[in-house]
C-alpha cells in the first residue's frame, strides 16, 4: 500500500515536472517569436515606405536631421507682479507654435526650460528646433513676426454657394490630373475657387483688441473669454454685431479659426464674452491666443545653431556603426566566454533591442546622437546583468553543485544586485532629465527607458530560455556551463 501511495506520488511529481518544463518552453517559443514579430515590424517599416509599419517612423532629433536651434531667453520681469508665469510662458509657447506652423515645419520642438538663475530666482528659456530650415535669418524672422488677429462675419448665401461651386471644379480638376497628367482649369473662376467660403473679412482686427481675460459667468461658474476694445475698436465691433445677431463673428489667429461665437446682441461698450462649452484650460489658451498680438512675454535670442543635414546623416551613420560595432563585439565575448549561456544572452540582448526599438517608435521617442548613446549604454547595462547571473551561476557550480541547481541559484543570488545597480541607474536618469537640458534630457530618457527594458529581459527573457534547456548533470553540460578556460 505504502509503495503504492509512494509510486503514485512519484508520478505525480514526474508529471507536474514535466507540465512546467512545457510550459517553460511554451513561454520562450512565445518570447522568440514575439522578437521575430516585432523585429520584423521595425525592419519593414523602416525599408518599405508602403508597409503598414511605416507610419510609425523613428523620429529623430535636430542633430541627425539637420535645421536650425535656436535659444530665446524670457524676460519675466517685464510681467505684472499678479501674472502667472507658468501661464504666460505655455502662452509664449502656443504663440511661437502657431507661428512656426504657418511655414509648413515638419515636426518642430517647441520646448519651455526652467532654470536657477546664478543670482537666485529662476530664469525661463524657450528651446526652438527647427527641421529641415537651412536659414538662420529667415527662422529668427518667423519666431519674431507679428500674428495676423482678423474679425470675419458670414458671407451671404448667394456668394457662399457661387465659391462652393468653384471649389468644387477645382476639386474635380485635382482629382484629374492623377487620370490624365494634365491640370485643366477652363472653366473655373479661380478668384472664387481661392475665397473662403463661409466668412468674409471686417474691418476689425488685432490692432483693435485691447485685452482678453478669462473670466467665470456668475451663476454656472462655466468659464468663459472676456474681451475688451479701444475707441476704434469700440466702434467697430459695435457697427458688426448690429449687422450680425444671430451670426456667427469668426476669430483668426495667422489665418486658422480659433472660435466663432453667435452675436446675441449688438455691442455697443467695446467689451464682449466669448461662452462655450470650454474647460478652464480651453479658455486660458484662448485667452493667450487672442492677447497674441505681442508676445505674452518679452524674449530675447542667446544663441543659434544651424546643423545641415549631410552632418546629420553623417552623424547617424556613425552612431549606428559605432552600435552595431560594439553589439557584435559583445555577442562574441559573451559566447566564446560564457558558451552555452553566452548564445542565450546574445538572443536575450537581440529580443531587448527590438523590443527598446519598438518602444521608440510606438511612443514616439525623439532620438538624438546623445539620445543614441544612452541606448548603446543600456546595452551594456543588459549585458553586465547577464553577467551577473551567470558568475553567481559559477560560484555555485564551483561549491559542487548540480548545473541545475547552480543555474536557479545563480538567478536568485543575481537578482538583488541586479535590481539596486538598475534602480540607482534609473534615479540617475529620472535626475537627469528633471534637471537636465533638452540634449541631456534626449540622454537621460533612452537610458532609463533602456535600463528599464534590459531588466525585464535580463530576469524574464534570459531566465525562460535557460529553464526551457532539460540540464542533465554531465561533463558536457558543465563545460557548456562553465566559463573562460575551466570546467566545473
């Protein structure tokens, strides 16, 4: 009976055994095609502009595309003493945004920097990168131009009907061209074609505008726009909204609609509000769009940099090489040094960099050449807990025990070294980019995006590869184990 009892429990732990080491492998088949998966979805979205992956591009920074930086300093002192400084300088920054978009910039990086001031406050920089512009004098010029603040009321019908009609021809004609390679505009009235459809210009505009403020309606607490006029203005905007109940009035910021209010009313004090469905938020940007006229905040150019984009490519393709290089050098170390656990943490090393690679893309991560070196040093990071592990592996194989054992001892003895040096590395980074400049933020994020990564595979990834093995206790097994010229 007690032999009985005995087999069957003998059995049963073979079976459950067996059911983990399928699982285990389960796990890492799952592992290394996910990698195949996403390496592949990183490579065709890079060599083939057709693929489904290619809208998610690298997006890369000033340095490696080339254009212009430049460096404004904010004169916060010219602000009243009751201004939020935090508010006019996001203001600053949506002004120069929409500025900048005017010209057609692909993806330029408006950025506020606070710093400490070597006297003691805080001094405010406005950090503007400009891709792809090549001239410094025409990019200062854009930063600098006074924006266009215009008054629109409805155009009449008959008028709206005649341009849509046109429009719609020029459409039309569009559409051709792609079937016969000709552009044909007989027929079509081009000076209507160009017109807005739906609103026509005042005499009302920027100049006019006194102040805007936001403002809180007294019953609801809803947030709304106050505006206010001077005497030319007053009159003005008096004569449209007379003309204009129960229209819409249409603002234009640089030549985009920011809001369209419905006139309930003639206005005759030179002082109106602009309610809506506006969160506080919605209102305050508003709000700084519409006292744009000048810049919120006085600013002053630091310096410029111009980068042109043959340096650019020339420096990525050399942060690239340089990466490529000193990934190879490392795989080769860690297989003729560690063997066996080697080749698997040369495809744990492989799956982190698709997987930090994917990361990037999906999220949008500007790479710089700095940006490019925190990644190459979170790979080294990946590579010393691999090492890690397998001396700790080592060790114990060296006190006589079983390979088995060595390798689940070895994981566990790893671990809290691996943990601390990634944790204090992470709070270096986090420091970094809170304190940093935008180039050493660049850094600060891929390293510590990269040192997050290189844990989870070190731990995860290395781990189930290993346990997927069935490690017999045998000569062959602890040279493949061992390291450098030894055998344990």
């Amino acid at each position: 009976m007690l032999s009985r009892l005995f087999a069957g429990l003998i059995n049963s732990v073979f079976a459950c055994n067996i059911f983990l080491m399928l699982k285990t492998r389960l796990s890492a088949t799952l592992l290394l095609l996910v990698g195949i998966l996403l390496g592949y979805a990183v490579y065709s979205g890079e060599v083939n502009k057709d693929s489904y992956f290619a809208k998610y591009p690298f997006k890369l920074g000033l340095d490696l595309r080339g254009g212009v930086h430049l460096i404004y300093k904010a004169d916060i002192s010219k602000l009243a003493e009751s201004t939020d400084v935090s508010s006019a300088m996001s203001a600053l920054k949506d002004v120069i945004e929409r500025r900048v978009n005017i010209f057609g910039v692909s993806e330029p990086v408006i950025q506020v920097e606070e710093k400490s001031a070597l006297g003691g406050g805080k001094e405010y920089r406005l950090i503007v990168e400009l891709p792809g512009i090549t001239d410094v004098a025409e990019a200062i010029k854009m930063i600098g131009a006074t924006p266009l603040l215009d008054f629109k009321t409805e155009r009449p019908a008959a008028e709206r009907d005649a341009i849509l009609a046109e429009v719609k021809k020029f459409e039309a004609a569009q559409a051709k061209v792609k079937e016969t390679g000709q552009f044909d505009l007989t027929g079509i009235n081009m000076e209507l074609a160009v017109k807005d459809p739906y609103y026509v210009d005042s005499e009302l505009n920027g100049r006019h505008l006194k102040s805007a403020e936001l403002q809180f309606q007294q019953n609801s607490l809803f947030p709304t726009v106050g505006i206010e006029f001077n005497a030319e203005g007053e009159a003005l905007f008096a004569k449209l909204t007379k003309e204009n109940v129960g229209k819409t009035i249409a603002i234009y910021l640089d030549g985009q609609p920011i809001s369209a209010p419905v006139v309930k009313e003639e206005i005759k004090s030179g002082k109106a509000e602009i309610s809506g469905n506006f969160t506080r938020e919605e209102a305050k940007t508003l709000v700084g769009r519409l006292n744009s006229g000048a810049l919120p905040v006085p600013i002053e150019l630091l310096s410029t940099q111009n980068i042109s984009a043959p340096l650019g490519n020339k420096l990525l393709n050399d942060d690239l090489r340089a990466g490529i290089w000193g990934t190879l050098a490392v795989a080769v170390f860690l297989i003729l040094w560690y063997r066996l656990p080697g080749l698997i943490a040369v495809v744990s090393l492989a799956i982190y960099i698709i997987f930090t690679l994917t990361v990037f893309k999906l999220f949008g991560v500007t790479m710089t050449a700095a940006g490019i070196a925190g990644v190459i040093m979170s790979i080294g990071m990946a590579t010393d807990a691999n090492i890690l592990i397998f001396e700790r592996t080592k060790e114990e194989l060296k006190k006589g025990r079983t390979v088995s054992d060595a390798v689940k001892e070895g994981f566990d003895r790893a671990w809290t070294s691996i943990r601390d040096s990634n944790i204090s590395s992470m709070i270096t980074a986090a420091i970094l980019f809170w304190l940093g400049t935008s180039l050493i933020r660049g850094f600060a994020l891929t390293f510590g995006l990269g040192v997050l990564i290189s844990m989870f595979t070190a731990i995860t990834v290395t781990r189930t590869f290993l346990y997927s093995f069935r490690i017999k206790d045998s000569k062959l097994t602890r040279f493949l184990f061992s390291n450098g010229s030894h055998i344990y």
